[in-house]
C-alpha cells in the first residue's frame, strides 16, 4: 500500500489541496493507519501555527450556523424536475391521463374476464367427485 509523505500530509491539513486530491486524501485515510498516524503528528506539529480560538462557544455558533446556511442553499440550488412536488405532480398527472383514457376500465374488464376463465376451468371439488362416483356405482349395481 502506498503512504503519503509527511510534506503531503502537512499540505492537506493546511487545506492547500484541490477538492479532488482532498477527496483521495480523506478515502486513504479512513482505510491506511499509518498514514491516519503521521497525519495526526502533522497536526499535533501545526497546532501552534493555528490560530487560538478566544470565545469557543461563540466559534461553535458561527460554524453550526454557517452549516445550516449551507443545507439551506444546497436544496434551493436543486433543479426543479428534482424536486419532491415535482415527482407527486407528475404521478397525478399521470393517473388522470390514464384514468381519462380508460386504461384502468380496460384492465378490470381484462381482469374479470380472466377470473371468469379460470373459474370455468376450475374442476370440481373432492366431494363432488366421491357424490358422482359413489352415484355412478349405485346406478351400475342396479
């Protein structure tokens, strides 16, 4: 298995990849230890170079409001045949064309003419067959 260079590493953690190399950064090190270890020493090593953070929980605010402002543009900038509406209108739609057209008339009179076949193919059930047989000795002993 390939390993990262330490300088490699450092990169990363500074965010000065592209998104891409982050992404193959990120997916190398959920799988590679050794790399997940020297990254973890790169940012023990460039923690004094980060700035300190003075209000931590005033910090946390911003981040979670900053997320939450970042959902609410990701499903704003969704096109609209991707939309949920979208779907449920086009079905309506769909069945009211459908239903207009007589296409479910037609499938019922297919249905019940199917079921009146297959009830006149049915054979008889057992006790009809021992009431005819026993009814066909009985008239051949006479």
């Amino acid at each position: 298995m390939d390993h990262y260079s330490r300088n490699d590493l450092e990169r990363y953690a500074k965010g000065e990849l592209e998104e891409r190399q982050r992404y193959e950064y990120e997916t190398h090190l959920y799988t590679c230890d050794h790399c997940m270890c020297t990254y973890m020493s790169v940012l023990e090593a460039i923690e004094s170079s980060l700035p300190d953070i003075k209000e931590e929980s005033l910090f946390t605010d911003q981040i979670m409001q900053k997320i939450n402002e970042d959902k609410i543009g990701k499903v704003a900038k969704r096109p609209f045949y991707e939309q949920t509406f979208f779907h449920y209108m086009l079905a309506a739609t769909l069945t009211i064309i459908l239903m207009t057209s007589g296409v479910f008339q037609s499938l019922t009179g297919y249905i019940d003419e199917v079921q009146r076949t297959r009830l006149s193919e049915e054979t008889p059930s057992i006790t009809n067959k021992i009431l005819e047989t026993t009814y066909i000795r009985i008239n051949n002993e006479d």
